[in-house]
C-alpha cells in the first residue's frame, strides 16, 4: 500500500503554517489567535510536541550535513517515531484541528505557502510507514526517503543506494517490515530481468513463509541449491559453445549447500532466482 500525505496531521508542516499565519495577523494589525494555539499545542511533553520535534530536528539540519549523519538522522528519527503512544498522538492531533477551526478557515490557512513543504510531507509519509502493519510500497519509501536525504544533504542521492540501506536497515526490524526488505528485493529484480518464472516464484513464497524459521528457511535454500546444480549440469552437456560452457562448469562449482551454522541473508535469495534465470537462457539456447 501506499502512504498518503496529510496536511491536518502533519504536525511539523502545522507549526510552520501557524508561524507564517502569527506574521500575517500581526501584518494586519490585529490579535492572533495562532499564538495562543502554539502555547497551547507546542510546549511541554505530550505525544504531539515529541513528534514535532523530529520535524524540527530536520528543519533545523537543512543542507548542513554529512551523508553519514543524514542517514543516521533519518534512522534515529524513525526509531524514536515508533515508540510514540499513537492513540494519544491522534487525540492530540484531532484537538489541535479542532482549535485552529475555531479562529480560521481549514481551507484558507492549509493553503498557505510553506518553504520546506515536500521533506516535511516526506517525514510525515516515512514515519507513517513504521507505524502500521500493513507492507508498504517500496517505492513510496524510497521516494520519501530521497527527499529527506537530499534536503539534508543538499546532494542529489542514488536511489538504488537509498534502496540497499533500507533493506540493511528492515533486516534488523520484526517480522512485518523484514517481508518488506523481500519485497524491495522481488521489485529490484524484477525491473533487471522482467517478470518472474514460477519457480522464483515459489522460492520467493519459501522465503516469506519462513521467516522466522532459520533452519527451515536453511534447509529450502540447500534443497534449491541441490536441484539447480543439477539443472545447470544436464544444461552443460547441451552446450555447444565452449567459453559458455567452461563458464557454465564455474558456475555449478560455485553452488554449495549451506553450512548449519550460516545463516540464510538477502543474497542467498538473490543468488537462487539468478540461476533459476540462468538455466531459463540456457534453455533457450
């Protein structure tokens, strides 16, 4: 699924838009309410102050920073966003809605001007994503964490990178968000070579239904192993050309069981689906 963003939730965009609505009451010579509503809403320690915060903590980076320190940024962000109490943060949402309704228009004051709109819809969109159990589209998390990355770092950033930390980065998390580490893996395969055969198909399927297992998931891998050697040593005695088939002979060599004591990663998966992609050219030839 996809994160959508929301202007009415997005704290960080809100403080911004209540600053810029102070200067314009103020321009126009009269009380502004917006002042009262940042006292009210932005002090103190409640679910809707910490989550400001982290949209702070980016404003306040603008530009200025490490491509390092950016990505540890973000993840530290993203650590903290997921130990907020969610019901509370809602309710503290909906009364700060409720009390800026009260002195302004929704659809006046939501359509002011803001300079740093797009990282700060990014955050809102990336933050969201950890929050639910749903997986997310890969892409939308891709997408928004660029943004930030950039904004950051004021350096346009390589998407494929910003792909291979989020999957280093999902690996480490529960079981929901390591099945969205796979399915980052099954679209960066899938845009290399085309749509998937069944039998990466049914590979890919082991995977996410053994997730927690390491010894089952060890010993599919081992049983793939074994069956795709002896796949692509039939192919070898079809093989007419011969620095295919010398390269084709390495190929096979190089595929060993696993050992018990090794755990199963990202690239074991990677490797099985080439090879199921290898033995499907070979048949072609």
């Amino acid at each position: 699924m996809r994160i959508k963003h929301s202007k009415y939730k997005n704290t960080g965009l809100i403080f911004e838009l209540l600053v810029k609505q102070i200067a314009a009451d103020t321009l126009s010579k009269k009380e502004s309410p917006a002042v009262t509503i940042l006292r009210n809403n932005f002090t103190g320690k409640s679910p809707l102050v910490r989550e400001f915060k982290l949209y702070k903590f980016i404003l306040q980076n603008s530009k200025s920073v490490s491509q390092s320190r950016a990505e540890s940024i973000v993840s530290s962000i993203i650590e903290v966003a997921r130990t907020i109490d969610t019901k509370a943060l809602k309710k503290d949402k909906y009364g700060l809605i409720a009390e800026i309704k009260k002195h302004y228009n929704l659809e006046e004051f939501f359509s002011i001007s803001v300079k740093d709109y797009k990282p700060l819809a990014a955050m809102y969109c990336l933050m969201e994503a950890h929050k639910i159990t749903d997986v997310v589209d890969p892409n939308c998390l891709i997408n928004n964490k660029t943004t930030i990355l950039e904004h950051l770092t004021s350096t346009v950033q390589d998407k494929e990178q910003v792909r291979g930390n989020l999957i280093e980065e999902y690996s480490k998390y529960d079981k929901d968000l390591r099945l969205l580490t796979l399915k980052i893996l099954l679209e960066k395969f899938n845009t290399k070579y085309g749509t998937l055969l069944p039998e990466q198909k049914n590979i890919l399927k082991a995977f996410i239904t053994s997730v927690d297992s390491s010894a089952r998931l060890r010993n599919i891998v081992n049983e793939e192993l074994t069956k795709l050697k002896e796949i692509l040593e039939g192919l070898k005695r079809s093989v007419k050309d011969e620095i295919v088939s010398i390269k084709l002979q390495e190929v096979t060599k190089g595929i060993v069981p696993l050992k018990n004591t090794k755990r199963v990663t990202d690239e074991d998966l990677v490797n099985i689906m080439q090879y199921y992609e290898l033995a499907q050219e070979l048949k072609g030839l």
